[in-house]
C-alpha cells in the first residue's frame, strides 16, 4: 500500500480524535442554548476556570494568593498539600455548581423575557469576568495538568497497524479516552434530557419562559440545573485539553473553534455537535493534508470557518438542528 494513503489515513484517524475534543467544548453551548436559548459565549471560559480549579485544588494552591499578600503582606502559596485526582475533580464539580448557582441567581434571573442579545450580551460580561477571577484565583502562569489519564502513543495500534501494513500509525490514548468520554456523556445527555422531567422542562423552558412560568416551571431551578450540567461538561473538556496542552489562557479561545462545531451540527442538537465535531476535525486535518501542501500549509486555521461559512448560505439550522418557519 502507497505510503502517501497510509499517512492519510493516520490523518484520518487522529482528525476524528481531534473532533472529539471539539464536540465536548461544543456540548456545553449545545446544552445552555437547548435549555435557556441562550448562545453561552463564556463556555470557552467555562473550561479555562474549571482546569484552573481542578489544578490549584490538587495542587493545594491558596486561592487569591496573590491578592492576600498584596493587600496582607504574606508570603502565602500553598496549604501544604495535595488533594487526589479523583477528590479534586469531585470539589470542582461542587465549585462549578455554586458557579452555576450565582449565574442564575445573580445574572439570568433578572434577564426573564428578555431579548436574545441581551443575554448573548450578558454571557460576553460573564466571559471576561470568569477569565479576570481565573487569575486573580489561580494565578496567570502555565499550569501542567495530570490527573492519571493515559497519553502517549498507543502501541497496540501502533503494532497492529506496522504488522499489518508496514507502517505504524500515531494515535495518541489521551485522544482514545476523550472518543470514550465523549460517547458516554452523549448518551447520557440524550436519555436526560428526552426521558427524564427534568429534560422535557428544559425544553419547555427554552421555547417560551413565560409560558414555561405559566404551567408550573421552576425556571430558577432549570437555569441552575442546565449551567451545572454545562458546567460539569466543561470540567471534562477543560481535563481533556488541558492534560494535552497544559492550562493556559488561551485554552479560552477552544470556544471558537467549537463555532462551526455548532453552525454545521445545529445548536439545538445534542448529537449534531458529536457529527459536527468530528466533521471539523476530519475535515481540518484532510484539507491540510491534500490541499496545504499545494496552497502554502496553514488551512487548519481557516477551513472550519469557511466550511461553517457554507453551511449558514445553504443549510443554517444545520444539519441534525430545528428548522425555524415563522409565519407573518
């Protein structure tokens, strides 16, 4: 077999595991716009705050260190000591359900019936002040995030694949356990949030919030409840990109790549985002693999805007999204 469809095909393959990482940031947008009808801006940021947490929780960091000995003069950095991995990611959850908590309580609930720009508009707000508390907590340095999940190049894929075809293909474990997560987290999403009360008054919640009110409707409660679901989805893709590249600010800005994630799955569609990631991340790697060469490289930076660009001229509810028909 051609050398040249060999590598292309280990494109393919680490495309789809890439798709996954995309489709988890894109699940949180899905599960608040779903919910609320609201376009979350700050999910990027979301994931950023929760790797932060997770890792200055296990690493016995002292919240606002730096601000207690700016305003104190301490010299204070750590408890002196560290927090298992599964402890840690358990108090993170706790922290991003009081996150969720003062969401709807300081936020959302004053913003009922208001219009969708408004609240696209307040979630911009939360985005900058998430990301401004992130460092005053944690500190604005590189952090490495180790939690114990496998990474590195699989060598039974590897030997498989050598035996088989002379050739060795690179799939990273970290990249096999994300495909893994990200499948559980879908059914699970979709069982919920079709069969369980709960999900069915999301829904309600997101089509009319008043009419949602009228029949009974805690929307305090559903608010709460679809920013902590949220919330727990950006702990996993936060966990996931952070253990690949280590959290950082710019861990934010996967927010955007998640954008045509949405635009070409639909917004309002739970396995749409799984499809539209891994349409993104096969796309992505394919294009820079046949086309960069001939083009000067770099195509991975725009082909997912240009694509999702298509999608909004030919198909905007995207493709498993709710085609919108209002009538004058």
């Amino acid at each position: 077999m051609p050398d040249q469809l060999l590598f292309g095909m280990e494109v393919f393959l680490n495309g789809l595991m890439a798709g996954v990482l995309y489709a988890l940031v894109a699940l949180g947008f899905v599960l608040i716009y779903k919910a609320s009808g609201i376009f979350n801006y700050a999910q990027g940021v979301m994931a950023l705050f929760a790797a932060m947490t997770l890792v200055g929780i296990m690493n016995g960091q002292v919240p606002f260190a730096h601000l207690i000995n700016a305003v104190f003069g301490l010299h204070v950095t750590n408890f002196g000591w560290t927090v298992p991995a599964l402890l840690a990611i358990a108090l993170t959850v706790v922290v991003m359900i009081g996150l969720a908590w003062m969401v709807q309580h300081f936020v959302m609930r004053h913003l009922v019936g208001q219009e969708p720009i408004i609240l696209f508009m307040a979630t911009i707000g939360l985005a900058y002040f998430l990301e401004g508390v992130a460092d005053l907590m944690w500190g604005s340095e590189i952090k490495t995030l180790d939690v114990g999940l496998p990474q590195g190049i699989n060598e039974t894929i590897d030997r498989v694949t050598f035996d088989a075809f002379g050739y060795g293909f690179f799939i990273d474990n970290l990249d096999i356990v994300a495909t893994v997560i990200a499948a559980l987290l879908v059914i699970a999403l979709v069982l919920f949030s079709q069969y369980t009360k709960q999900g069915r008054a999301m829904r309600a919640v997101a089509d009319d919030h008043q009419a949602a009110l009228s029949v009974g409707i805690s929307l305090d409660f559903i608010w709460v409840l679809v920013w902590s679901v949220a919330g727990f989805v950006a702990l996993v893709a936060g966990i996931m990109w952070g253990a690949k590249s280590g959290v950082q600010f710019s861990l934010s800005l996967i927010a955007l790549k998640a954008l045509p994630v949405l635009m070409l799955g639909g917004f309002t569609s739970i396995p749409g985002a799984i499809v539209g990631g891994l349409i993104i991340g096969v796309g992505e790697k394919m294009f820079e693999f046949l086309v960069g060469p001939m083009v000067g490289g770099a195509t991975e930076n725009w082909f997912a805007y240009v694509l999702a660009l298509l999608f909004l001229v030919f198909r905007p509810q995207g493709l498993f999204g709710e085609k919108i028909i209002e009538r004058v």
